[in-house]
C-alpha cells in the first residue's frame, strides 16, 4: 500500500505515534508519505511558536518515508490552520490510504480526491481530550463546538474510520463532536519493540557508563523519569518524595524543563538528594536508560513515554491529574496508577517504598509490562489494526 499522512509536527527521530507507524508501514513492507509543517522543534511547536517558511521542502525520512515539509496558506492563532494546495501531492503519490492526525483542514482536499479515487481509505487519529483542549469557555464552544465539529460532520461520511488514542479521546469526540461510538476504536500509541529489542543486546556496557559517570554503585536501585518537564508533570513530587526513600535509591531524571525558573526549583529542590539529571536525550538513548532501570515514576500529565517504559518491561507508576488514568494500558496488573487527589508527597513515598522492599511484586509487575506490550502496544499490531479498516 501506499500511505499518505497529514500532520502538524512529524520529527522522525523522536518517540510520537507518526514516525512510530511510519517505521513499522515500512517494516510491513508498504510505502510512506508524509505531508507536515516546517517544525522540527517539539518545544517551539508545543509553545505554538510560528515557523514563517514559505516554500516547499521535499527530504528522505529516516525509515525510507518521503516527508513534504509545506507553508500554511492559513494559520488564525495557531488554532485552525491549512497547508498550501496538497491536491498536487495527493494526484502524486496516488494514496491507497490518508491518515489524518486529529481534524486537518485540508480534509475537504483529500475528500475531493476520493471523490475521484472512491477506492481510498481516509482514517483519522485522535489526540485531544478534557485534559488537554477546550480549557475555557471560547475553545470549547467556539473552536470545538461550532467550527471544528461543522467542518468534521460535514464530511464525516467520507472517513472510514476514528481512531482516539486514549478512552477519554473518545469521550470528548461522543460529547463534543457527536461522534457515535461504533465509529471509533482506541489507537493506543505503542512501543518500538524492534528498537527495545536491538538495545538490548548492548545494555550491560551502557549502564556501566551512567553508573560509573554518576557514581552509582552498582547494586543501587534505578527510578526512572523524564520528558518535556513542567509544572503539569508534577516531577516536583517525586523529587521530594527521594528524599524518604532508601539510600541506595536514585532517580535517573531526563529531559528538558520548559522555563529556567522551573529548572531551578527542581535543582533546589534536588540538593542532598540521589537525583540526576541527565539532561534532553534521544529516543535511543530513553529506551537505554529504562532497560537499566527498575521503576518508572510519572507523577501526572499523560505522555508517549509511559508506553515506552512498559516495552522495557518496568513496572511503571502514574498519577492521573484528571481525565487521563492510564487504565487502559493495565491489562496484567503492571502499573499503579495514583487519582487526583492523592497526587502528593506522602502517597508517592509510601508506594514506592513498599515497590522497594517487595522484589516479587516488582517481578510481577515487570512480567504483567511485557506481555501487555506483546499483546496491545506493539508498534506492529497497532499499525496492522489500522490496514483492516
């Protein structure tokens, strides 16, 4: 087959679900096309930065995908926004499938298409919900209720199928959008099994270099957390709670905090404390320190990264600030997740001593991580839940 992507942000070294199901088309032997906006920075894309480019860039992706990097003809506050015609690239590439991430307003182009190629199949992912969008009273009766759901219902009968990314995607689509649920199915973002498996193989070397660089012995025991650090993922509380935790302890923290003044709490708060910081680090170089580590810790604020520490098989522990419970990713008793209103100090010190001392539920919870990934993240199975449609 032949797929074509439409998406605001594709960077094909990092972990999202766009470069992720690029590799894996590829891998099942189908070729790929990305159709993208000129970011190639996740911190300025996420802070809704504007990349003033008005040309058109054709490159080579790192997995064999032709990504056309395009201007937007029409971007109203970051909020709606247009690439420049795509209907050139669409009579080009001759699509057998186009995958929307979330509601593109280029739709209407692709629909014209089909309209001429009735035998193409249109998909759609997900990825807003009550957590993340419509946080005031203009997002959500305006940009959701009145122009994003008319534009979508307009010609929804074209899409053949919705694919949310987490059960409360699918909650915001049926009560905002009028989305019935038989159009919808969970497309959870997976793991790159095929990278976990090739690290593997060099792992002991690795954790010899982060023990010995931060002078870890090597009997210690590994937390492990990181991403994009904010004040929403709430790494506060875990930095705190180190410092009731055993001595032989340490938390292996990276990624990058989004503003210097929350950088400089998290490194006040960590003097004194087993916390280092490894700093903004690759795919890669992620799935290397989970697989040396033996818990993962997410204190709140929903991310790709907890999928990937389930594929390296730790026992993982989440805390649900609100409309983002990762219970659907619990199928073998393998994560514990904390509600809103026990996302505190205490609560996290109590569940990770008692994950401490208790090898055997660690053991079990690490066996529980690896058969869920066999079974519903693989990368391979959710890219082949995606052809059948």
């Amino acid at each position: 087959m032949k797929i074509l992507f439409i998406c605001d942000y594709y960077d094909d070294s990092q972990l999202y679900q766009e470069p992720m199901l690029s590799k894996y088309y590829r891998h099942l032997g189908h070729k790929v096309y990305i159709i993208t906006s000129h970011h190639k920075d996740v911190f300025n894309y996420v802070s809704e930065k504007n990349v003033k480019v008005n040309f058109k860039e054709t490159v080579l992706g790192r997995y064999g995908e032709i990504i056309y990097r395009l201007p937007y003809t029409i971007n109203v506050l970051n909020k709606i926004k247009k690439f420049s015609n795509i209907f050139s690239i669409l009579d080009e590439v001759a699509p057998d499938m186009v995958f929307l991430h979330d509601i593109s307003f280029n739709l209407h182009e692709v629909i014209k298409y089909k309209r001429k190629n009735k035998s193409i199949k249109i998909i759609m992912d997900y990825h807003a919900d009550y957590s993340n969008s419509g946080k005031n009273w203009v997002s959500i009766n305006i940009l959701h209720r009145i122009i994003r759901k008319r534009y979508l219902h307009f010609y929804l009968k074209h899409i053949d199928k919705i694919f949310p990314i987490v059960p409360h995607g699918a909650k915001f689509l049926n009560e905002i959008y009028s989305i019935e649920n038989n159009r919808m199915e969970i497309l959870p973002l997976g793991v790159d099994t095929l990278a976990v498996e090739e690290i593997k193989s060099n792992i002991k070397d690795y954790k010899k270099q982060i023990l010995s660089k931060y002078n870890i012995n090597e009997n210690a025991l590994l937390l492990v957390s990181g991403g994009k650090l904010d004040e929403l993922k709430k790494t506060d509380l875990l930095i705190q709670a180190m410092g009731n935790l055993p001595s032989n302890v340490h938390l292996l923290l990276f990624g990058k905090p989004t503003t210097e003044k929350y950088k400089l709490y998290l490194e006040k708060l960590s003097e004194g404390l087993n916390v280092h910081f490894i700093g903004w680090i690759t795919a890669e170089e992620t799935l290397k320190l989970y697989l040396i580590s033996d818990i993962a810790v997410f204190p709140a604020s929903q991310s790709v990264l907890w999928q990937q520490a389930i594929g390296a098989g730790l026992p993982l522990l989440v805390g649900d600030s609100g409309g983002q419970s990762a219970e659907y990713m619990n199928k073998n008793n393998n994560i514990i997740v904390v509600d809103k209103e026990n996302l505190n100090v205490n609560t996290f010190s109590n569940i990770l001593t008692e994950l401490i001392r208790d090898e055997r539920k660690r053991k079990n919870m690490s066996e529980g991580a690896v058969l869920t990934t066999k079974t519903y993240l693989d990368y391979k199975i959710i890219a082949e839940k995606t052809l059948i449609v």
